[in-house]
C-alpha cells in the first residue's frame, strides 16, 4: 500500500526539530548565490508580509541582499525595509551605508531616485541626518526623475523633522526648483511646497507674478494630476488688479478646460471663479462663464458618480454666477435610467436654474417627476416646485395652480407634501393665495407626518378668523395630543392661542383644555414652559399677547434654500474637493490641526472609538464605587451594634452607633448606570451626549443625583440645566445644574442636589420609581429616565410605635401586602441587619425569636408622609 505524504502547508505548520520550518526555508534560499533563486524568495517573504504574517526576523538576511546589481531585487528589498524599518530601527540603520551608496549611484538615475524614496519612506527619526546630504546632492540631480522623486522626499522629511527642513534651506531649495527646466519638476515641487504649507499653517509657496509666470509653461506640458496641483495653487493666489487675473486665465488657465480629465476641468473652473471677483469688465466675466459652459455639460455624460461630483459643484457655480447655464435647462432633464441621487440632484439643480425664461419648461418636469414611482424622486419634485414659486414671484401662481393639481390627485405622500411648501408660499405671499385654504381643510384627515400636520396647524391658527370651523380642526388633534411629536404639539398650542386672541367667543374653552394638556399633563418641559408662559400672559394682559404672539413676522427670503454668502465664497474657493461635494466648509468634517513647526500645540485628543471605551471606563469605575459626600468619610461597616432587645422587646429607641439622619452617608443601593446614550437624539435631532446617574443620599439625609457626562459631538457643550416632570414624591432640583463646559471628546461629573415635596404629581407611586429629566445643552434638549431605590425618599422619623404598627398592619387589605425572601451571602445577626436598616431609615418596631430564626419588623416613612 502507498503511504499518502504530509501537505507541504501542513509539513511547514507543524515542523519539528529535525525539518525546516517555512522561514528557514526563506533565510536558505535568501542566502543562495542565484540571482534568481533569491528574488523568488524575496517575492515569497513580501507575499507572507503583505498577508499579515510576521517575518521580521528576516531583516539581517534580506538586508545583505542589498549587495547586488540587480535593480529589481533592490526594489523588493526597499519594499521590506519600509515594512520593517520601525520594529527594527537598529537594523534599518545599518542598512544606512547601502542606501547612500545606491544614492550616489553614477549610471542608474532609477536606483538613485528610489534610494531616495526609501529614505525617506523610513520614519524614524535617526535616519534622516544620513539623508540630507542625498536628498541635497539629488535636488540639483542631472535626471529630472531623480529631481522629481527629491521634491516629494522634502515633503516627508519636514513631516518627521520640520525644524530641520527649515535649517537646511530645503524649503528654499523647493523654491528655486519652481523654475525647473522639466514641468513634472516643477509639479512636484508645487505639490511638496502646498504640503508643507498646509502642515505648517504657513505660506511657504509664496506665488507672485514672476513665480507664476514660471508656472503657466509646465501648466500644459506636465502630467494631468501634475496639472491639478498647479492649478489648486493657482486658486490660492490674490491677483493684485484685473491685468493680472486676466493674463493668468488667458495665457494657461482656459486651456485646461478642455482637458479629458474631470479633475483638471473642475481646477481650473476653481482657479476661474476666484479670479472672476478680480475681473473689472462684465463682458469679459461673461466671456469667460460661456467659455466654462461646454466643459460643464459634456462632464454630465461621464459616469454617475461624476454627474454627482460635477452637479453638486455646478450648484454652487450658479449660485455665485445665477446667469450661467439658465438657457441648458434640458440638460438635467432627469433621465429613466439615472440612479436616485442623481436624480435628486439634477431636481436641486433645476431649481437654481429656474427663470422667468424657462420656468414652464422646468413646471413640466417636475409635475411628470411628481407622477414617479419612486417616493423620494415625487417629494422632491413637489417641493421643487414650491421653492420655484419662492423664487420667482411671476411664477408663483403657476407654481401654486401646480400645486393644488397634484393635491387633487389625492395621493398621501403627495399631499402632504405639497402641504408643508404651500404654508412656505403663505409666508412668501400673505393675503393672496388662501383661497386655496378650503381645498387644504379637505385633506385634514389624511394627515399622518409630523411635517404635514404641524404644517397644516399653523394654516389653521394663521387663518382662524377666515376659517368656520378651525376650532372644530384644531380640536381633532387634541385626542392623540399626547402621542404627536413635539413639533406638532407646539403648533396645537400656538395655533390656539392665536384663533383666541382672533376669535375669542369661540375657543375659550378650546384654549383652556389645550394649556391644560400642555402645563398639567405634558412630559415635555420645553412645551411645558412655552404653555406657561401663554397662560400667565392671557390672564395678566391679552394686548402684550396679541403683541408677542401675532406680530408681524418678516417674509421669507427670494432664495432661502440657498447658501449664505459668506459660506458660499469659502465653497467656491474649495470647488473640485470634498467641501464642495458636502455643501460644507472643510472644518465642519475634517481635522486641519496637522503637526507643523509654528503650531502653538499639538493635538493629542484620542479618537471617538478610544474616547468612547474611555469614558466607559470611567463610568464603570465610578459605578464600582460607593458615594461619598465631599464633606464626609464613608462609614457602611457591617458591625453590631451594642444595642440588645428582650425576646418581645420592642426596638423603640436607635442602636447606638447607627445614626440615621445625622451620621455619614449610606452606601448607594442603586450603582451609577448609563441612562443616555450618545446615539439617541435630542428634541431637534442633534446626538453625541451620553449621562451615568444615579440617586444618593448624602450625610444629614441629604438627596442627590450624581451626574456624569460624555460629549462626543463635534463642538462643545456649555449652557447646562436641568428640569424634572412632577412625580410622587415630589422631587426637583435645589438649584442650577453646575456644569462647566465638557469640550468634544471630555467628560464632566457634578453632584445635584434634589429636594422633596416640590413638584408633586398627586399620582401613586410607580414600580419600578423614575424620574423623568431633561437635560438642556448648547447643543439640544434630551430627554432621560433615571431609575431609583425607595430608600432615596424615606425621611428620619424614627420607629413607629408598636401598638399604631399593629393596628396598621391588620388593617391593611391583604392585595396590599408584599412578602419577599433573600439569602445572605454570609452569616448575619439580627443586630446587623437592624443597624443596616437603620442607615437607610428603616426602623426597628419589633423582634421575635421563633425555634431557628428572628422575627423583625421594621417601620419607615416616606417624604410625602406615607407610612
């Protein structure tokens, strides 16, 4: 029988003593004598690498491979040094003497130029005094490849060590290297200087008319991303008069737009909107907006992706130049096959380009758009149309007889929709569009998003006096009051009291329920408050109320879906980047805070993820420990008392050593727990506070919540307070939440003292007990539960007296009695559960002694007065 042999792969696995294991296969074959035989080995070592294995301990035997000629295994090895080169510093430093000597290489510029890069690929702060003197002898390199490959090593060793960059004179060298006979010389010395500009937080390009001029010939000569570079330092230069802009747009700039590749087009577009503000003649700006024109429209035939990347810029163009492409409606005509976000941006773009010119051709498209399958595409295209009628007056009554066509169609999602835009034209248009107000009542009952109803509220409160039966509208909201969204339920509250300072006869009942619901009933304080603030000035003056509450409100602005002016010039200076793709400025979602040589601090703050298990860290490590007050030392000793009792005797007095009222705090029964998280949102949507807390007592039978906060929003949080819903035991905050501000990413703990008896709901107790918070910050409002132990709200009362506790016990129906059963992790004696109980004001009335157990009965009393 044949005697089946061992996998290879499984051999290597499980090698013993007596067969070579896989990496001594490799230092065999690493030191052979063919060529051949070691770049394949080497390509097996960087397959093991790049795969996640370790082979670090190859570094001697990879390193003398450095000794040959052979310009591909030198490749190979560059590769595994940069791997390894900061696990094993002192053997990456003696591969030093190799390097320098394939940099001073007199026939290969290739070896030269990737002697070089390695350098300066190896981060390690020893080796960069031994690539000075290459990196110098390489910037004035006879091969502009050698050249090139040297500009960008700068960049890197000014990342590693800036002072000594600047010291060096490589920043001048940079410099002088702008006017380089090859264009792709001068790129990277473009690029290099841009970078390390931006790490320093300082110019260190310096572009004026003589650099410039040296710029716009290697423009056109050098490679398209070469030409993306110059052109994005192009964007950073100030022309000094409209001489200037214009023979930089015309001798180098213009060109490029009509590269092949979209980058390029949309740099150079950059450079262009930058220099227009410089342009003194309107026909010359002109000119030039026609000239960007085709290259616009032939990019929105690329593949989706970039008809997004393009229309999200192209929106921003015709918001600074509103005359460009208003006569190219058609070629953002939504197409059957265009993905949805392209779809939806193509409906935005529409938007900016509507005219009085072409405004019926783009009514037609969004009416067939609102006839879509998909829902998202329908809701846009109707509140496309709203924002058309916002934006052009002549155009409105067109827009809004669009509007009720669609409404008619009774379809929900449409209604609604067009619901929410009409109130907008309202605003835009007080007093003379509402006689399609009836048609929008007809519509009420179909009503189930918080936008829509809360949109339809405010037409009603606006317009009570013109309406027969708002009350009779407004009041159908009311039965699911409670379940509606704040949004909605602040729109019922306003609306009412606008249709009683307007029609008082009528609803004065109507706002008496509605106040009721809102102060009385409602869990949300900033409703609370608002139905408070109502009330008191109904009844103190209805003249200030009618003042306050319907004061003429400014009209919407011509373009308010536009962007602010000042927001808009910093997107335009940042066309062809990220920004331009959000709509945001780059500080809104990125980090500049690189490290450089002028930066006054570094930033240290440990990302989301390590500050997250951090702060959890320290919650749970705050949870583990018991509660001490500031002011005093813990004292929760299991130790009996002195104290003894008669078999029948009653426990009328306190065991010495246990004071209740007026000794130390008592150990916490409840631990600090999360009660929010920082994914939940607050009442406008905003996320990133996360709260521990926990109800104590402290010494003196002092109530409190300890508190603590993690922010991981993107801003600080500062403008802290704190409110609570009415409950049984009346609990509310003695004073102001005192919380500094928690920076992002930092904690913050405080101690808030609670008082009993204040805002009481009359309501029975719940089980389990929780007390309903709102936290306000700068940021939001949100909304928590903090869950608590009885033991929060018994007061020092003493025992009862043994005769009025057995009266009471008797009389007592049996639904009303508990009877519950523990086990005690060790061995206890009555005294030590009496002392205990005591330090939770838990009194001893009574105590039995039956064949193998004690009987003891205890008394105690809630704050409210409940025994």
């Amino acid at each position: 029988m044949k005697k089946l042999g061992t996998p290879k792969a499984v051999r290597n696995f499980f090698d013993g003593g007596n067969r070579r294991g896989e990496i001594g296969e490799f230092k065999e074959e690493l030191k052979h004598n063919s060529k051949d035989r070691k770049k394949e080995a080497l390509k097996k070592v960087i397959q093991a690498m790049t795969v996640g294995s370790d082979v670090s301990s190859l570094f001697p035997d990879v390193v003398n491979c450095m000794q040959t000629n052979s310009l591909d295994l030198k490749k190979l090895v560059y590769l595994y040094v940069i791997n390894y080169a900061k696990a094993q510093p002192d053997l990456a430093i003696l591969a030093i003497h190799s390097f320098r000597k394939d940099a001073n290489d007199p026939n290969n510029p290739l070896l030269r130029a990737l002697a070089v890069r390695t350098m300066g690929c190896i981060r390690l702060e020893q080796m960069t005094e031994y690539l000075l003197e290459p990196l110098r002898r390489s910037c004035s390199d006879t091969d502009p490849y050698v050249r090139k490959t040297a500009t960008m090593c700068v960049a890197k060793l000014y990342d590693i060590n800036p002072e000594l960059v600047e010291d060096q004179g490589f920043l001048e060298i940079l410099r002088d290297m702008l006017g380089d006979a090859n264009p792709m010389v001068v790129a990277n010395a473009v690029a290099s200087l841009c970078e390390i500009s931006t790490s320093a937080r300082q110019n260190f390009l310096k572009l004026d008319e003589d650099v410039i001029s040296r710029l716009l010939p290697a423009l056109n000569q050098c490679s398209e991303w070469g030409q993306v570079f110059i052109l994005d330092a192009l964007a950073l230069y100030d022309p000094p008069n409209s001489k200037v802009a214009e023979a930089i747009l015309e001798k180098g700039v213009v060109a490029t737009l009509h590269h092949h590749n979209s980058a390029v087009v949309l740099s150079a577009i950059k450079v262009i909107m930058k220099f227009m503000d410089r342009l003194s003649s309107q026909e010359l700006v002109r000119s030039v907006c026609r000239k960007m024109t085709p290259p616009l429209l032939t990019m929105l035939s690329a593949e989706p992706e970039i008809q997004y990347v393009v229309m999200r810029n192209i929106n921003l163009i015709v918001q600074k130049q509103p005359n460009m492409l208003q006569t190219d409606v058609r070629y953002f005509v939504c197409k059957y096959n265009d993905p949805l976000y392209v779809k939806l941006e193509k409906i935005a773009v529409m938007v900016q380009l509507a005219s009085e010119r072409n405004i019926d051709q783009v009514l037609s498209e969004f009416r067939e758009y609102a006839s879509e399958v998909d829902i998202t595409v329908v809701r846009h295209s109707v509140r496309a149309i709203g924002q058309a009628a916002i934006k052009i007056d002549r155009a409105a009554e067109r827009c809004v007889d669009c509007l009720l066509e669609l409404i008619k169609t009774k379809v929900n999602y449409v209604v609604q929709e067009a619901i929410v835009v009409i109130r907008d034209i309202f605003r835009k248009y007080p007093g003379k569009y509402e006689i399609i107000i009836s048609d929008l009542c007809e519509n009420l009952d179909s009503l189930d998003e918080p936008d829509a109803k809360a949109a339809m509220i405010w037409i009603v409160g606006e317009y009570a006096e013109r309406i027969d039966n708002s009350g009779e509208l407004l009041e159908s909201f009311l039965e699911s009051f409670h379940e509606e969204p704040a949004s909605v339920q602040h729109q019922i509250l306003t609306a009412t009291v606008k249709m009683f300072l307007k029609v008082p006869q009528s609803s004065k009942q109507l706002v008496g329920r509605v106040l009721k619901l809102c102060t009385d009933e409602s869990t949300n304080p900033d409703l609370r408050d608002r139905g408070y603030m109502y009330w008191r000035m109904l009844s103190k003056s209805p003249e200030v109320a009618k003042q306050v509450v319907l004061s003429e409100r400014p009209t919407i602005s011509e373009n308010p879906f536009a962007l602010q002016p000042r927001v808009l010039d910093r997107l335009v200076a940042n066309i062809s980047t990220l920004a331009s793709v959000y709509h945001q400025v780059p500080e809104a979602f990125c980090d500049n805070n690189r490290r450089g040589g002028t930066m006054e601090q570094e930033d240290d703050m440990e990302d989301y993820a390590e500050t997250l298990a951090q702060v959890q860290e320290e919650i749970q490590q705050t949870a583990g420990k018991k509660y001490e007050e500031e002011s005093g030392d813990e004292e929760s000793e299991d130790t009996a008392s002195s104290s003894a009792s008669e078999n029948d005797g009653a426990g009328g007095g306190r065991p010495s050593g246990a004071a209740a009222g007026g000794g130390a705090a008592p150990p916490p029964l409840r631990p600090l727990a999360q009660v929010l998280s920082e994914q939940t949102r607050g009442q406008q949507g905003q996320t990133g506070l996360r709260v521990a807390a926990a109800v104590v007592r402290g010494n003196g039978g002092a109530v409190g919540m300890q508190l603590m906060v993690g922010n991981f929003s993107q801003q600080p949080m500062s403008g802290w307070a704190v409110q609570m819903n009415k409950n049984p035991f009346g609990l509310a905050p003695s004073g102001p939440l005192q919380l500094n501000v928690v920076p992002p990413n930092g904690t913050g703990k405080v101690l808030l003292p609670l008082t009993p008896n204040q805002l009481s709901s009359g309501s029975a107790p719940s089980n389990p007990l929780y007390l309903e918070v709102a936290i306000k910050t700068n940021v939001d409002v949100f909304y928590l539960n903090v869950g608590y132990d009885l033991s929060a709200v018994l007061v020092d009362d003493g025992p009862m007296p043994k005769d009025a506790f057995q009266r009471l016990w008797q009389s007592a129906p049996a639904d009303k009695k508990a009877v519950c059963q523990g086990a005690f992790s060790q061995k206890v004696t009555a005294d030590m559960v009496s002392t205990r109980m005591q330090q939770y004001y838990c009194f001893l009335v009574a105590r039995t002694q039956a064949q193998d157990m004690d009987q003891l009965y205890f008394s105690c009393a809630t704050s409210n007065k409940l025994n």
